[in-house]
C-alpha cells in the first residue's frame, strides 16, 4: 500500500464487497480481484500466531505445568538500524509488562531476520492459544511459533565392544574440506582418535559429559566410517567439527541449548569457518562440505521457506558451500486404509502389505513434510532409505519392505519452495521395524529402531568407562551423514583433477557446484519406479506428471551411486564443465558423440545434471533470484532427438530448485553428422530484477553410456575432440573448462 490512507480505503471496498452491496463504478476491477480471495484484513493475531503454536503449548504445559512456556516472537525486520533497536526496546518493555524473560535475541542483517527467544508464563502462552493477549497483539512482532529445538535421543549400546581400530598417528595434515555441525563427540573414540578437529564457538565440552556424546560421534563415525557393518576403509582426511548440541541436566537426549537461538550459533559456525569471527582468521575457508542434520521438530516446511533455511542459503552463495541436511524423521503414527485390528495387519501376506504401507504413507504425506531447514534451495536434502548392512531381525517383529530402494518409516517427505525437488536424493538410513496400535477399527503405524537393525556406529559409554562402544541407529541425520561420506570422496577426485590444469579446486568459487553436481549425478529411481508407480494415485494415465511428483516426495532424484562417478568403464565417459554465469546469458558446450555410439544400435544413456547456486530473496515469493536451466543452442529444452526419457520426476518441476537431472537413453541409430558433436547450453535468468548483475556458478556434468564396454577408448576419443565453450554473443571463445 502506498499510504494508509489507501489500505483504508481498500478495507472499505472489500466490507462493501462482503456486505453484498452493488459494485461501484470505479471499482469494476476490485470487485473481480475480490471474488478470489476469502478475505482481505490488516495484519492480526491470526496472521500472527503459528498454525503449530497451540499444540506446543498444550504439550508443554502438560509436561511441565508449573514452568514458564519459551516461545520464539519474530520482529519485523526493519532497513534502519535505529529502528531495530527501538523494536528491540519495544519486546523488552513488551516481556516487564507480561512478566517475561528475554533469553537470547538474534539479529542476521542479510536474510532481514530478527528475533528473540522468550520465556512467558502459563497463563500468556494461553491467551496466545485464544489468540488474545498483548503478545498476540503486539505490532512489532511479525510471528510468534514455537522454540526452534533440535533433540536427538539415545539408542541402546551393543554389548560387543569395537576391536581396536588403527588409530593416526596425528590429523591428517591437509586443509580440511568437510566440516560436521553437530552434536559433540567423543574424540578419543577409538574410531575418532586422531581423525576429528574441534573447534569451539558456542559449546564448549564441559557442556556435554562425555557419556553423553551420543549424536555427534555417530554422525563423525559414519562419515569417517560409513556402516561399520560394510567393512569399507576409513576416509583418511580429517573430520572438523564445531559443536551445537548440548546435554542439558534432567533430559536424557542432546539438544540444542535450550536457552539459545539455534539458527545464531549455525550463522556464527559457518561465518567462523569462512571468514572467521571478531577480526579473527578463518578456521576452516578451505571447507566446501558442511554435514548439518540437526533441524527444528516445531517446524515443518509449509510454503515459505523458514529463516534457518534462508540463513543456509544465504552461507551457501556467500561462501561456496555446500550443505548436506537431513530431511528431517516424523515419528509420528499413520493410518492404514486396510487392516481394521492389528492382528490382520500382523497376519497380512508380506508383499500385500508393503503395498498397504505404501499407499498410507503417499496418502498420508499432507503430515509428514520434510523439517525446516531441509527446505533450503542451495542445500542437497537428503531422505533415508530403508536399508543397512545389519542382518536378519529377530523373530516376532515385522520388517515392513524388501529391499526394493523404498523410504523407512520415518523419513520426511518433499516438496520444497516452490514445489522444487526435496529431498533431492536418498541414501541408506537404517531399517526400522513396524509397530502398530489399534483404535475404534483404525489402525495406526510407525517405525521403531531396535537394536538389531540400522546402521553400525561408534557411541558414547553411557557408564564412561571405555572409549570403543558401538551401536545401531537410524534416521535421515545416518543417510545425509553417509552422503557427506562420499562427497569427501569426491572432493579428492575433484582436487586431483583440477590440479592437472594447476588450480585450486577447493578454492574456486564453483567448488561448491561441482561436488553438488556430481553427488547427483549417478542418482536414477530405477526398479522402485516399477514399484511405486501402480501403487501411488492417480492412476488415469493422462495425470502420470502428478504421479512422478508423489514418487518424488518421496525418493528426490533416487539413491546416490558413487561407482558411476569415480570408477571407470569402458562403456562410458563422463564430462564435467563449471563456471560463473549472469542473467541472460547462455553458454554453449559442443560434446562429441563418441564413434563407438555412431551406428551402433547398442543401448546408449546420456545423463545430465546441472548444479547451481542462487542468491535468495528472503521478502519474495519467487525467493531463488536466479534460475538456470539445460537448453540446446535455439534455447530449446530438447537437446537430443536419439534418446527418450526415463522413469524420473517431471522436467518441470526439475526447473524449480538449484538442481536439475535427467536420465534419457534409448537404441535409436545416431547417424554420422558433419560435426560429429550435440549441443548442451547453460542458460540464465533472474527471476527478481535487481539481481540481474548478480553471478551464479554452476557446474554440468554429463555421461555418455553405451549398452556394453567397447574396445574403443571413450575416453580419449572424447577429450581429444573437445570444443571449448563459448558464451552466445561473444566475439572470442572463453577458455575450455570441461573435464573428462
């Protein structure tokens, strides 16, 4: 509104709209704006309070009646400095009134967030649920929801001890390039001595008793480790941690410090890491990976992107990282639209009943989406699938699938922002066993973890005695720790690559891309298309793009799949181009068809994935303020005539985030061409105007695959021919930076 005196005048067309009187004249364009929306009002408690606030204080009330309820109030931002000190002001003389208690107030100027963690008595928090109270009608504040709080729970120990593992004779003494956000380990651990780098911002050991360094050690050991149960061999390279859990007294689980804005200490780990804090040096501008799977439970993702997730955005663009977050795991019961009692459920024939437990969970995904901030559009979201290097369970309990490449019980579901791609992969997170509860012919399900399933990990000893415990765990925080895993791999790939052509690669501002690029690039839904797609709704075969999108919720662009990556073959070759990129430009990349594919009959794939990182705007609803996409040289999105899609999600909604892949294969006969080359361009545009001087860097990685290994060398044949790329309209081509 450009004045207040025309939102008044607009609240008076709109009662005159309500009240069923006749159009004025001048008003011909309102009166058709107005038949769309249910209603038009000033900002109000019921804009005010979240959809989720009145649930978490009933609970909370519930388990703690006597103790003040903690609340998060959301200010809204303002432009002038002087004015977010007044509003802080404001909230103080706001909390003396209610008698509360101000606990922690965060301020991050580039994703335009302010915000105080409060402490209010019983009796305000439910003027809050009757939307009534000062708080609920304070202007000053924007939202007032739940506290952000991550909690981790404990599993239980395996008596068997770890063997003693050879432990480093000191770090490995090359810049770190990962770095884990999370709980704080053990790090005399046998399988972490030597292995982890603690940096302390914000939590400090003394904090965390060491038997009680449960999350942080699991999350190290897997990254370092994988599942133990697989035997793979360590990574080599040094782990650097800054921890943000804490153990508080009195509660059996690592949470994040009750007392403290968790998204202040995220923007002080990273800033700290990047830039260094306080004038101080960086302690890790070498870290391109950062493994964060702690989320808010308060929080699922519902439209806008939440301020912890536009704070990972933001970190990722400035500082060219790339965030591996979890999904997020509900643990939640669902129904199931078949069994009426739990032993028909019990009784059910196994594969009958995966089915039944499939469809619930589609049906049931309205309340189960992924947790804030695995919204984030810049970050890599992961989901965790239903497997592990455990064996048979125990008898009397009931694995719910096969291992067909389906979600355990547990994982959260997409989409994103935007309806993007989220989760945007998948990878092992431990099985979980179905439980089940009956109520008034209604049954209910969950995954449960058990001893016996999910993945091997290193434990705190909950006597502290010994320094070798191992247990089992699982959830999406195991699957985006095993993804970390083999982005470390990959960095060292990429670092020896890069170096041949005498660059830094951890130091370039595509850094980030490239390992985001190539995580992805080996994903496919392969035989679990087969599965899901008679299963999921709607089955007209004209809604098959609806269909795809439920699959996607689900499974992202599918598991990741190191081996067709970094192993070579003799049936394919795989081609990595980066760079920096502005709107409205288009760069041109001219690939060789390898000889071996010209008139063979063979079945061939081509495999393209591009990955880029947007700025964001945290006041749009566009929010991603650049959007790139793969197109041939007319700007076409059909690039290649031979090949035909695969089962995958929908190109469109491909375009929607920071990542976009596809799989096309097919047996059609390539003929000989004139040039012997197809055409792949990156193309930009800003979707918000004043970023359009803003760069973007991205990276495509592209694979071409025959059916079988040839004779021929793909590889040389290839890079001997390689164009380099040149940016449309240009008068000289750039320098080549496409890599075999």
């Amino acid at each position: 509104m450009p004045s207040m005196d025309g939102l008044q005048r607009l609240l008076a067309l709109w009662n005159r709209y309500t009240a069923g009187e006749a159009r004025p004249a001048e008003a011909k364009e309102w009166w058709q704006l107005f038949g769309y929306l249910r209603d038009v009002r000033t900002w109000s408690a019921q804009d005010r309070i979240d959809p989720n606030l009145a649930a978490y204080i009933t609970r909370t009330i519930e388990r703690q009646p006597q103790r003040p309820v903690r609340v998060e109030l959301d200010l809204w931002y303002r432009q002038n400095p002087d004015l977010r000190v007044v509003a802080r002001e404001y909230l103080e003389a706001l909390l003396a009134v209610v008698n509360g208690r101000l606990l922690d107030f965060v301020t991050i100027d580039p994703i335009q967030y302010q915000a105080a963690l409060v402490e209010i008595p019983a009796g305000e928090a439910l003027a809050l649920q009757a939307m009534s109270g000062r708080l609920a009608n304070a202007d000053a504040v924007m939202r007032v929801r739940p506290q952000s709080l991550y909690q981790a729970s404990f599993g239980d120990e395996i008596d068997t001890e770890t063997a003693a593992a050879d432990t480093p004779v000191a770090l490995d003494d090359r810049p770190a390039v990962v770095a884990l956000i999370d709980g704080y380990p053990v790090q005399n651990h046998a399988l972490l001595a030597n292995r982890v780098d603690i940096e302390e911002i914000d939590v400090a050991g003394a904090q965390v008793p060491v038997n009680r360094r449960f999350h942080g050690t699991a999350m190290a050991s897997l990254i370092l480790h994988g599942d133990l149960s697989l035997g793979d061999e360590p990574l080599t390279r040094a782990l650097k941690i800054i921890p943000i859990l804490a153990a508080p007294q009195g509660v059996r689980a690592e949470t994040t410090p009750p007392e403290r804005l968790p998204i202040g200490m995220v923007f002080r780990a990273v800033t700290a890491l990047a830039a260094g804090l306080d004038g101080s040096e960086p302690l890790g501008n070498r870290v391109v990976l950062i493994n964060h799977s702690v989320c808010d439970l308060e929080a699922p993702f519902a439209k806008r992107p939440s301020p912890w997730a536009r704070l990972l955005d933001f970190l990722s663009h400035r500082y060219g990282v790339l965030f591996i977050v979890s999904a997020g795991n509900i643990r939640e019961p669902f129904q199931l639209d078949t069994y009426a009692s739990d032993d028909e459920l019990n009784a059910a024939d196994h594969i009958q009943r995966q089915v039944v437990l499939l469809r619930s969970l589609e049906r049931s995904k309205g309340g189960r989406s992924i947790l804030s901030p695995a919204e984030s559009v810049n970050a890599l979201t992961v989901g965790a699938l239903h497997a592990d290097g455990a064996g048979d369970g125990p008898d009397g309990v009931i694995d719910p699938f096969s291992p067909i490449g389906v979600t355990n019980l547990s994982s959260a579901t997409g989409l994103g922002v935007n309806r993007g791609i989220k989760p945007d992969l998948v990878e092992a997170g431990g099985r979980q066993v179905l439980r089940s509860e009956h109520n008034d012919g209604v049954v209910s399900v969950w995954g449960e973890e058990i001893p016996q399933f999910g993945q091997l990990v290193a434990t705190a000893d909950p006597f502290g005695l010994t320094a070798t415990k191992i247990m089992r765990s699982t959830g999406t925080s195991n699957a985006a720790a095993l993804v970390t895993r083999t982005g470390v791999k990959i960095a060292d790939v990429l670092e020896s690559l890069f170096a041949e052509d005498g660059q830094d690669w951890s130091l370039l501002p595509t850094r980030a891309v490239t390992l985001k690029a190539l995580l992805a690039h080996g994903c496919a839904w392969s035989d679990v298309f087969r599965v899901l797609d008679p299963i999921y709704p709607p089955q007209d075969a004209r809604r098959w793009a609806r269909r795809r999108e439920s699959i996607a919720r689900f499974l992202g662009y599918g598991s990741v799949n190191i081996d067709r990556i970094v192993s070579a073959e003799g049936s394919r070759i795989t081609l990595l181009a980066d760079d920096v990129i502005r709107h409205d430009q288009r760069h041109e990349y001219r690939i060789p068809i390898p000889r071996a594919m010209i008139g063979n009959r063979e079945l061939r794939r081509v495999v393209t994935t591009l990955a880029y990182s947007s700025p964001v705007d945290p006041q749009s609803n566009r929010y991603r303020a650049l959007a790139l996409e793969i197109v041939d040289q007319n700007g076409r999105r059909d690039f290649w005539s031979g090949v035909k899609s695969v089962p995958q999600p929908h190109p469109e909604a491909t375009r929607r985030g920071t990542l976009q892949h596809l799989v096309l294969e097919g047996t059609k006969l390539i003929s000989s061409t004139m040039t012997g080359d197809f055409v792949l361009c990156v193309q930009a545009r800003a979707t918000i105007k004043a970023f359009e001087p803003v760069p973007a860097p991205y990276a495509l990685a592209v694979t071409l695959e025959l059916g079988q290994p040839v004779r021929q060398d793909l590889n040389v044949d290839v890079a001997t021919r390689i164009r380099p790329k040149v940016q449309v309209g240009a008068p000289i081509p750039i320098r080549p930076r496409i890599r075999s």
